[in-house]
C-alpha cells in the first residue's frame, strides 16, 4: 500500500472510529438537535439552524426553507433540483455561504457551476464556526482537496455524530472516493437514527451489490424499503432499475425505469436509464428509440451530450463499429463547436478506447492528453485532474500490453507527478492500477495483484486483476474477483471491451 492511501486511510478510520465512539457512549445519548441548540445559544444569537443542528448565518426562515428543501434533493439524487432550491435561498439571503455551496455542491453533479463555488468561498468569513466547517468541507470535496476534505469530514462527524444528513452525505462521499467498507459504516449509523431514512436506504443498496462480497438481494431489498417510503419520489424506481440491470434482471430494470417515468415524466435519467438497459439486451432499435425520447427531454448540452455519445456506443454492441465511428466523430465536432470541455473529453476518450487497433488509440489518447494539459473554462481543475488521470492510465494500460514499454514509463511517471501535486485520491488510484498493467506485462504477477486492486470498480482492472491472480495460482480471489466483475454490468465503453475481447487493444487473458 502507498504512503498516499495509508495516509488516506488512517485519516478516516480516525473519523470512523470517532462516529462510533460518539454513538455508542451513554454519556452522548441527548438528541443531537439538543446538543446543537444549546452551543449555538451560547456562540450564536443566531436562530436559524440547518434541520435543528447547524446553526446557520442567515436570519431568514425562507431562505433556511429553501436550503433544507435542496438538501433533501440532493439526498434524493434530483441534482438540478437541488441545485435551483440552494439558487432559490440565495435570492432571500444573497449572503449566504452555504446556499452557494449548495448551489455548487449539487451542480458538480451535472453542470459545474463554478462561479456559485468562488461565491461560497468568497462570503465564508461571513458565517459562523459550524456552518464555516461545513462550507469548507464541501468546497475542499468539490477542489477535490482530499486532505482538507477527510479534516473537515472528521471534525463535522465528532461535532455531529448523530445528525443522520451528515452521516449521510460523508457516507456519500466516501462512496465516490471508492471507499466503500467506511461508506457503508456511516450510512449503516445513519439507519440506526432513522431505520427509513430514504438517503441512505438507497445508497446502500448500490453499496450492497458493489461490495467485495457482493449481495443483490440484500442490495435489492434496501431499494424496496426505499420505494415503500418514497412513494411519491422517481429516484426509489431509478435506482431499482439501475441495480436491476446490474444484477442482470433486465425485465425488472425496464419495469422500474418505466414506473420512475410515470411518476415523474421528466425523469431524464430513468428515459436514459431505458435505453441502456435496451442495448444490454441487444435490443438495439429500441435503445435508440429510448435515447431519442431523452434527447428531447434533455436540457443542457453536458446531458445531450452524454446521450448521444451513449446512442453512437448502441452501433458498437450492434457489431457495427465503423457506423459507431462516424457518430462519435460528428459528436465530437459538436462539443467542441459549443466549446464543451467535459463533452469533448468523454466523447474522445470513448473514441480512442474504442479505435480499430493500439496504435490508433494510443495516437488518439496522446492528443487527448494535451487537450487535457490545459485549462479550458467550464471544466473544473480538479475534473481535468482527473481526466488527465484516468486516460494517462490508458495510456499505460495500452503500452505495456503491447510492448511500449517505454511509452508506459513516462506516462507512469507523469501519473506519479500528478497524483503527487494534487493529492487526489482517484489519481492516486489511477497511478496504482497502471503500475500494476506494467507489472502484468512484466510477468510480475504478485505485484500486478496488489496494484490493480486499487480500483475495485474498473472491470478493465478487474479484469487484468483476475489475470494476475490465476498466474499466481490463487483461484480462491480469481473467483471473488470475477464475481465482483460479474457485477459492474453496466452500458460503459468498460464494460463493452470487457464483453467483446476482440475490441480490447490490452488484455491479457488467462490461459
């Protein structure tokens, strides 16, 4: 393990442990709303307080209205919603940190709103102490500060060990940043507060089926005690539909998906969600027909772009790649006419992965590469931090499977660099799992093990992870790692080369 994840690591489990410690000692049995009322009466004269327990800046019970009401969009995953709610607090109180935070904290979702996050931190001296501290960590997470991020997450989890919005949104958290075991311990603590807190019955049941042992039912089970709460909300049918599809049960997953459309008609991801369970099943017209009706729901181009790139990937499940090309390549004009970075990114990087032989991809990667050496607005610097990231480690990927060794040293290298001056905990992942490609093409299989499972949820990792593990002999983590793989089902350029070896420019496969 590196220093950089040890470090990581020992940080929250510091954090971990201090949320245990709290709830579990009889001497912190007072509800928390208590606790928290009675420090703001002695530092604040400040009344408004964020769900009873953070004392907030803001004298106006409108805009503390309208910042719970986003807050509760996002635990729901209505993103854009949330987002507007946050926008709506700020017209009742323009000086308020956190409602810019919010705005910002949910757009980085979706469509980053930069200038929401510069106001945030521009009116941060305005607040007090608590509402600081949670300002501070959800502006360090969106910079992806990941240092300042585990510090503010440790301090808000021993200020507010049972306050089930902060479990829940560092449970989140943790959950993007890939750490599972800790995410499903503070979203677990949570449930003990509310055993039918929405939020986090239904991250857990993602949790549940991306686990290291994982278990859909228990997964599943999760996401129908959250449709039984929510019955009036999209996002419980979504997410059914989503684990449905990665548990393999596509009529289930196409039910839901239909169900979270009759509740909310304009429920773009579960219209998204339709056509790419379609193109697992290989029902290839019908996906299409799916992605057109989100096209004319869609709204912003980062959401049209997506859809298209996800309509052109239809051709290459279809067996017909050159057409796949052709709509990639006119997409790719698009995005760069509307001078849409993070479109011309993902668009790019599908087309290198998915290119005709390894050369090609390779040339195409390394254009990808310079574009993402420089800044572009509209893209945040910690997104472009890890785009830079992840199609660097292609790049290695690529190289070393073919005997660039080389070109699989200094692109390396340059992750090492990378994941050295942001501190960023996907680029550090990214820099373990390429080291372990040169390994594997190393026949350096022990070292290749212990790399590559640093990304738990790249079925390209996984898969070469498997590799590693049957040349060691060890069939036992061979199988739990497969099975682990078996689960990232998923519409992803991944996933495709996963499923179509022959399309994979850097695979070696167990023999």
């Amino acid at each position: 393990m590196s220093r950089f994840f040890t470090k990581f690591c020992l940080l929250v489990f510091l954090a971990a442990f201090a949320v245990g410690s709290w709830a579990q000692a009889p001497s912190h049995a007072t509800d928390a709303s208590s606790r928290s009322a009675a420090k703001s009466a002695r530092v604040s004269p400040i009344r408004q307080q964020l769900f009873g327990t953070i004392p907030l800046s803001t004298k106006s019970e409108g805009a503390r209205k309208s910042l719970e009401e986003a807050w509760n969009k996002y635990e729901n995953a209505s993103y854009d919603a949330s987002a507007d709610n946050a926008r709506a607090a700020t017209q009742k109180d323009p000086n308020s940190a956190l409602a810019f935070a919010m705005i910002s904290f949910a757009a980085r979702r979706t469509t980053p709103d930069l200038a929401a996050l510069a106001k945030a931190k521009s009116l941060l001296s305005r607040s007090g102490s608590e509402e600081q501290l949670l300002v501070r960590w959800m502006t360090a997470v969106q910079e992806r500060d990941l240092l300042s991020a585990i510090s503010s997450m440790n301090d808000l989890l021993k200020q507010h060990p049972r306050d089930k919005h902060i479990l829940y949104v560092t449970g989140e958290w943790l959950f993007i940043q890939q750490d599972d075991d800790r995410a499903q311990a503070l979203l677990e603590s949570a449930l003990k507060i509310d055993p039918d807190f929405p939020a986090a019955l239904n991250r857990l049941g993602y949790l549940y089926i991306r686990s290291a042992n994982p278990n859909p039912q228990k997964a599943l089970a999760s996401l129908n005690r959250y449709a039984q709460v929510e019955t009036t909300s999209s996002n419980p049918q979504d997410s059914l539909g989503e684990v449905s599809r990665i548990a393999g049960d596509d009529a289930a997953s196409l039910k839901h998906f239909s169900a979270s459309l009759r509740i909310d008609p304009a429920f773009l991801a579960s219209q998204e969600g339709l056509g790419d369970t379609r193109t697992l099943m290989g029902d290839f017209d019908g996906a299409r027909r799916e992605y057109d009706r989100a096209l004319q729901m869609a709204k912003s181009p980062v959401d049209q772009l997506y859809i298209k790139q996800q309509r052109a990937l239809v051709s290459f499940w279809e067996g017909k790649p050159e057409q796949g090309h052709e709509e990639l390549a006119a997409f790719a004009e698009e995005a760069a006419q509307k001078k849409e970075p993070n479109g011309q990114y993902n668009i790019a990087f599908a087309r290198a992965m998915l290119a005709a032989d390894w050369q090609s991809e390779l040339n195409q990667l390394k254009e990808l590469s310079a574009f993402l050496e420089q800044s572009h607005p509209g893209m945040l610097e910690s997104d472009r931090n890890v785009a830079l990231a992840t199609v660097s480690r292609e790049l290695v990927r690529i190289a070393a499977l073919n005997g660039q060794a080389d070109e699989a040293t200094r692109y390396t290298s340059k992750l090492e660099a990378l994941a050295t001056s942001t501190g960023d905990l996907f680029v550090q992942t990214c820099f373990e799992t390429a080291r372990g490609y040169v390994a594997v093409a190393q026949n350096d299989f022990q070292n290749a093990a212990e790399s590559l499972s640093a990304d738990p949820h790249s079925p390209l990792a996984l898969q070469q992870l498997a590799v590693a593990q049957h040349k060691l002999g060890n069939l036992e983590a061979m199988e739990a790692t497969l099975t682990r793989l078996k689960y990232q089902r998923g519409p992803t350029v991944e996933w495709f080369l996963v499923r179509h070896p022959s399309s994979n420019q850097g695979v070696v496969a167990p023999n």
